[in-house]
C-alpha cells in the first residue's frame, strides 16, 4: 500500500519535472523523484539501497542546483518536430518490444525462485565472515561485477576532467 | 582565508559548518570501516566523505576546500584507490583464482573480519570519494575559471 502511494507520487513528480517551465523547479521536483525511490527503498527493506540513493540524491541534486541557478536554459521546441516526435514513437516501440521479450521470463514480482539466493543466505556468513549479506554478495561473490562498476566510474571520472579543464597545451609556434 | 567575508556563504553557516563537517567525514569513515557489518559500505561511506568536502566548498568557497584536496591529491588518490581494489582482487592468485577471500575469516560481527571485505570496502571509498568530490571540483570551478 505504501509503495503504491511512492510510485503514484514518483510518477507525479516525474511528469512536474518534465512540464514545468523554470529550470530550478524542475530540479527539484527530480530530486523528489530520487527522495520517493529512497523511501520505497526502505518499504522494500533493503536499508543498503536507501542509504545509497539518498547520498547520491544529494550529491546529485547540489551538483544540478549549482550548475542550473544561473543559467535558466530556453527550450527549444521548433524545428524538427515531425522527425523528433517519429523517431521518439519508435524508440519507444522498441523499448517495449525488446523489454516485453526480455520481462516475460522473469517471476512476478515479490516471487523471488530461491535458487540462487539460497546458497547465498546459507553460507554466506561461513564462506566469507561478512554479517552484512549485500557486502558479501558484492565485494565476493560478485566482486569482479563491482570491479567493473569502480572502472567506470573511473573513466568517468577521467572524461569529466579531460572534457572540462582549462583549455589545453597550446602547441608551440 | 577561511575567516575571509568575502568568500563562501555567511557568518551562520561557516560557523555551522565548522562544528559539523568533521562529523559528517566522521561518519563517512565509519559507514565505510563497518561495510561488512551494518548497511552502508564503500560506495555509500565514499558519497558521505566527498560531501562532507562538497560542504567544505559550499560554506568556505573553493579556496580552502582546494588548499585541503588539491586537484593532483584528488587525482593521485582516485588512481591509488583503484590500484588498491584491483591489488585485493590480484591477491586472491596467491590461493588460486581472482578475487579469492585469502585472509583469515575471524569471527562474525567483529570488526576485524570478513577477510579481505573490509579492505575493499576501504579502497572502494577512498575511489568513490574523492572522484566524485573531483568531478564536483571540475563542474563547478574549471568551469567558471574560463
């Protein structure tokens, strides 16, 4: 009952983030978006997620506030709107298609098949001595996933400082 | 320069933030220690440290968040933090396979357990910290140093 409430709200706040006109508005209504998703997170009780969600919220949203507070961007609305509206429908069309093939396999929803997460709950706290399950999933069990994860924050990291430096070497005349 | 008026936000929130960001670094350095015991870890820890420095930056102005992370600290460290994670995984070849728990396991609910977790809990915020305190460095002062 509560997620449900969450969502409607999320939903909510994601179409006031799309249709409202003044730039800082819209930022917050997101970050409302991302403050709903923490709380649904806790209904789910998956206290790792929500602590998570709620940093990054925040980091996210003092990133966007002072990057948008001066700058209130126009939108661009005319040009193309045929061929922008035509290639939106079939994205999304797509989108359906591939998730609709790919979410017909999956158990309904709060139905988890306790295959894989059985062996996990058992012998997770011998095989690793970690108490904090999620830890043990992802820094052993599935560490080269979180190895993946850290390169690419990496590389954003290199790409964000390479884009956004003072203008590089001139080359000597 | 961090009694300097005319930088940063007001006399309030300086002196606000002088009681709290230490606590929040705190926090960030506990929520990364007890990975493997309480919720939280090495990404979430990481966030909390690179805001307590965002905070820093936000109430001081840049200067004495930069005189503390420096852009080549910043960088040094993101690139010794990954070092660190990938050194844990490479460990694991001195029992056989990549990213095998070669430590002793200890007890549960110790802090001194859980074999290699907590050191790559420890590389992971070290990483996640101070590149995203980076990428707040980059966004807002390169660009407006144009």
């Amino acid at each position: 009952m509560e997620l449900h409430i969450l969502l409607i709200f999320m939903i909510f706040a994601a179409i006031v983030a799309i249709e409202v006109k003044d730039l800082l508005s819209s930022v917050i209504a997101v970050g409302a978006v991302g403050f709903a998703l923490c709380l649904a997170f806790l209904v789910l009780k998956a206290p790792d997620l929500a602590i998570t969600q709620l940093v990054v919220e925040i980091l996210c949203l003092i990133i966007l506030i002072r990057a948008t507070i001066n700058k209130d961007l126009p939108l661009v609305i005319e040009g193309r709107w045929v061929f922008n509206a035509l290639s939106t429908l079939g994205f999304i069309a797509v989108f359906l298609l591939f998730s609709w093939l790919a979410l017909r396999e999956l158990p309904r929803f709060g139905e988890p098949i306790m295959e894989v997460v059985k062996k996990y709950l058992q012998e997770g706290v011998s095989k690793t001595g970690a108490v904090n399950i999620v830890t043990a999933v992802i820094l052993d069990f599935r560490a080269y996933d979180t190895l993946g994860e850290a390169t690419v924050l990496f590389t954003s990291v290199i790409g964000i400082m390479a884009i956004l430096r003072k203008p590089g070497r001139k080359k000597k005349e | 320069m961090i009694n300097n008026p005319e930088t940063g936000m007001t006399l309030i929130v300086k002196t606000i933030t002088r009681l709290t960001v230490g606590l929040i670094l705190l926090f960030g350095i506990y929520i990364i220690l007890h990975g493997h015991l309480s919720p939280g870890g090495g990404f979430a820890g990481g966030v909390i440290v690179a805001l307590s420095f965002v905070h820093l930056m936000l109430a001081f102005g840049k200067d004495v968040a930069v005189s503390r992370v420096s852009k080549n600290l910043a960088s040094n460290l993101e690139s010794i933090g990954a070092m660190m994670f990938l050194l844990v995984a490479l460990l694991g070849f001195l029992r056989g396979s990549f990213f095998l728990n070669i430590l002793a396991k200890g007890s549960p609910f110790n802090l001194f357990s859980a074999g290699t977790i907590p050191l790559s809990n420890i590389a992971i915020g070290i990483k996640v910290g101070v590149g995203l305190f980076a990428i707040f460095l980059a966004l807002v002062v390169l660009e407006r140093s144009k």
